[in-house]
C-alpha cells in the first residue's frame, strides 16, 4: 500500500505542508475543524466589533505606545495590540485577516498548531519592539536618520500585519516556488518574490519616512523575527512554558525503557514498514511536518514512491 492510500493522507486532515510528500497541490487545504488560524480570524473579528460598541475600553486597554509599553512597563502590550484595528477602517482588518486566513494554514501545518500559534505571536511581538525601539532613538536622537521613528511618543500602533508579515515570510520558506495570484493587479508570482518583494516595500516606506512608517517597522519586525523562527522552530518550544517544563529531562531521570522494534526484522529492501510511516504521520499530524528529523523525511519520500 503506497503512501497517499493512508487515511492520514487522503483525509482533509492529512498531509498538505508543501515540501512534505503529498503537499505540494495542496497548498491551501485546510481541516473541517477550528484550527489555530480559524481561532486566531474570530477572536479579531470578535475584538473589532466589541471596539465598535465600546471603543475606548478595548482601545486603551490593547493599544501599544512608546509611553505606555516604556514609560510604564506595561510589556503586554506587545500581545494584545495584534488583536486591534483601526475602527475606521474595515480594510485594515479585512486585508490582515484575508492574508491570515490564505497563509496561515499553509504555516500552521508545516509547524503544528501550538509551535504555529507561538510563532505568530513571537513575529507580532517582535514587530511591536522594533516599533517601540526606533521611535524612542528617533526621540532621543533627534536627526533626520533614515529608519527612525521621530513622532509622538502617544502615537498608537494596533493591528495583525507584524504576525501576518512574519506568516508570509514563513511561506517564502516552506513553498518558495508555490505560485500566487496577486489581487491588484492579477498576476502570477512565486511565494518567494511575493514575501521579499513586500518585505522590500516596508523597507523602503520605512526608510522614506512614509506616513505609515509606523506599521511599516512592525511589519519589518515581524519578518525579520518570521526569517529566523521559521529557520529555527526548535526556539518556539518553550514559548508556553508558564504552563509547564517542555524541556527534555534530565539525564538518568523519568526515562523510559525503549520499546522493542515492531519492524527490526522487517526487510530493508521493501521500502519503511507501514507501522513504521503510520508513526511518523501521526508525528506529522500533531506536531507539524518541521518536528521531523531528516530520517523521518527519507522514510516518507521512500514510502511516497511505493507503488
């Protein structure tokens, strides 16, 4: 039995990471259940609207300044301005949730759900600092620098676009040759030119001095951050550990005795044996295709050219 007659393949939860057997015409499948991505679009829907009703509790209680994440050390800032938006504006949140909801699934399954959602809010952190940390040299500085932020200490920065920049970033690696059609105007273009050519236009606009320059530092946090994690998930592990030690145990202590093979005397020469890539599906299905070693990948690639 090849490898695309498994359940875990052909159901709409298997295998659809580009870069993992299987994945590569499956770049925008999703799963029937809620998935971190689906969770992530409702609670900024949710939080959109309750600004609308009561905009000046939510605002000044999730907006990030340099004098209020600064000045007064209220560092949860940098986590809860990823969940507004300009009440103003329903492009803000409607372009911001559009690329979570056509990127997102594409990362959340290379990762797995909970490396994914750390990641997304390691990118909208990340964002945030780069923020607060040109405007305070733009402050203290006081020259006409390119890069820096010299505007009002008080001015707000709100919204998803660091964690979605560092989202799209994460695409440019996992399916780098996957083509895009642009909205406006409509035409093809690999992932990778899409993700660096929009990182090179908030770079640019942030250079310039654009009027936005603002969001454009966050959006260059959150790639840059998005560059490196995705390089280097490994570093997203311990992102929740206020909820318990993710850390492997100490040497001697609360080990297991391995298993005996299930397939130690299963012949080389016919490819994995099917426990074998049942195990490693299931490794792929919980924790994302980036949790398997180079081994694992062998083995898959194998199984996925069984007839």
């Amino acid at each position: 039995m090849g490898i695309y007659d498994r359940d875990y393949v052909n159901s709409s939860r298997g295998m659809g990471a580009p870069g993992s057997p299987g994945g590569s015409g499956r770049l925008f499948a999703r799963s029937p259940d809620w998935s971190v991505t689906t969770w992530l679009i409702v609670i900024n829907i949710v939080i959109f609207v309750l600004m609308l009703l009561i905009r000046p509790y939510v605002w000044d209680a999730g907006k990030l300044t340099l004098g209020l994440a600064y000045g007064r050390l209220e560092v949860w800032r940098l986590i809860t301005f990823q969940f507004l938006h300009s009440p103003t504006s329903l492009m803000h949140i409607g372009f911001n949730m559009l690329g979570l909801w056509i990127f997102g699934p594409i990362v959340e399954q290379y990762l797995g759900g909970k490396k994914y959602l750390a990641y997304y809010l390691t990118c909208g952190l990340f964002g945030g600092l780069l923020f607060i940390v040109l405007n305070f040299l733009g402050l203290i500085i006081k020259a006409p620098i390119p890069g820096l932020l010299d505007i009002n200490p008080d001015t707000p920065l709100v919204g998803a676009s660091a964690g979605v920049f560092g989202v799209i970033v994460a695409c440019a690696k996992i399916s780098p040759n996957s083509e895009i059609v642009l909205l406006f105007p409509p035409i093809p273009l690999k992932m990778k030119t899409f993700a660096y050519g929009y990182v090179a236009i908030a770079l640019i606009s942030l250079l310039m001095g654009a009027q936005n320059a603002g969001g454009q530092a966050a959006h260059l946090g959150g790639a840059i951050a998005g560059f490196i994690l995705i390089r280097k998930s490994h570093l997203l592990t311990d992102f929740f550990d206020v909820f318990g030690d993710s850390r492997d145990p100490k040497p001697g202590k609360n080990k297991k005795k391995p298993k005996k093979s299930a397939y130690r005397n299963y012949s080389n020469a016919e490819g994995p044996h099917p426990d074998e890539i049942d195990a490693i599906l299931d490794k792929v299905h919980k924790k994302g295709f980036a949790s398997l070693s180079e081994k694992d990948k062998k083995k898959l690639q194998q199984a996925s050219k069984e007839p």
